[in-house]
C-alpha cells in the first residue's frame, strides 16, 4: 500500500483547495476570484472583458484583491507556485453571476441551433448540404405535426436476418 490516509487533519479548512484556498477575509458573498500569474496578465486581466459568443457584450475587468486584515495591510495577496508567484484579483459577485449567465445563454443558443441543423458541431450549414432538419423533413414528408427535436425512423421494409456462422478451430 503506497499511500493511506488515516486522520483528517485537525483544523482543516473544508473548502480548501490547496495552494490556491482563498485567504479567511476574502469575502465571497460579494466578490468573485479569479487567480493570475503576476506580471502582465494581472494588468491585461484589469482591463474590459469581451465576453466570446456575445457579440457586443463586455464586462467590467479584474481588481486586484488587497488583503486589509493582515500584517501588510493594503499589499496584494499572492501565492508562490512552482510554476510562478500568482495574485489573487476579484470583481463584483453580480457581475461574475450574470458573465455566467451569459456564458450559459450562449451554450443554450448554439445547442438549439445544432438541434434545429443550422450548425453541424457549431459550424453553419448552408441550404444545400446533406442535412435535413426538422422543417426540411416536415416540408418532404408532408407531416406538420412534427415537434422540434422529433426524430422519424426511416421504415425500412423487406428486412432479413442473415447470421453468420461460428468459427471453430481445432487443435
């Protein structure tokens, strides 16, 4: 047995996350992390945040969290990894809630337009590609009563079942 937990440790913080565990006077009620690996990222990471897939729409950037309570009050909160010092940088809860939903909004709309065959894996398809949609099919077949997402089997008629044989070897 190469490794076996026996006690958790004493005073362990059950929303910790390792290296990167928020500091105990981040306040996540009214700010959202996100975590940067300092240098110019932390600068580019403040700057307005174009939200991909929704044409037009940004978000205020990131602030760089101070962390008031410690001994430095008013210094940056950072945190050394191997794969380099990262600062901890924060924006308004509401804020991050609505990117997420808008985030979310924007995977909703590209599901429908797969479903509708208007994308085949998010890329468009034109009119005359082999695809049929559901009012493609509704059209051809004659059946208006087909709900969106409805899938018709093809009848498939003179059906025989040929089974083949089983091999056997011998010795």
């Amino acid at each position: 047995m190469a490794i076996e937990i026996l006690k958790n440790p004493l005073k362990r913080n059950p929303t910790s996350s390792g290296p990167l565990t928020l500091p105990p006077t981040f306040d996540t009620q009214k700010y959202a992390a996100k975590w940067v690996k300092t240098g110019p990222a932390v600068a580019a990471a403040a700057e307005r945040e174009y939200l991909v897939g929704a044409e037009g729409v940004t978000a205020d950037g990131w602030l760089v969290w101070k962390d008031g309570d410690s001994s430095v009050k008013g210094r940056p909160h950072t945190v050394a990894l191997q794969s380099g010092e990262h600062t901890l940088l924060c924006r308004d809860r509401h804020i991050q809630d609505a990117v997420n939903a808008i985030y979310g909004n924007v995977g909703k709309e590209r599901m429908q337009q797969e479903r509708r065959g208007e994308t085949i894996g998010g890329i468009p398809v034109n009119e005359q590609s082999g695809m049929l949609n559901d009012a493609r099919l509704a059209s051809v077949i004659g059946s208006d009563n087909l709900e969106e997402g409805d899938v018709v089997m093809n009848v498939v008629e003179n059906v025989k079942r040929v089974s083949t044989p089983t091999l056997l070897t011998s010795t």
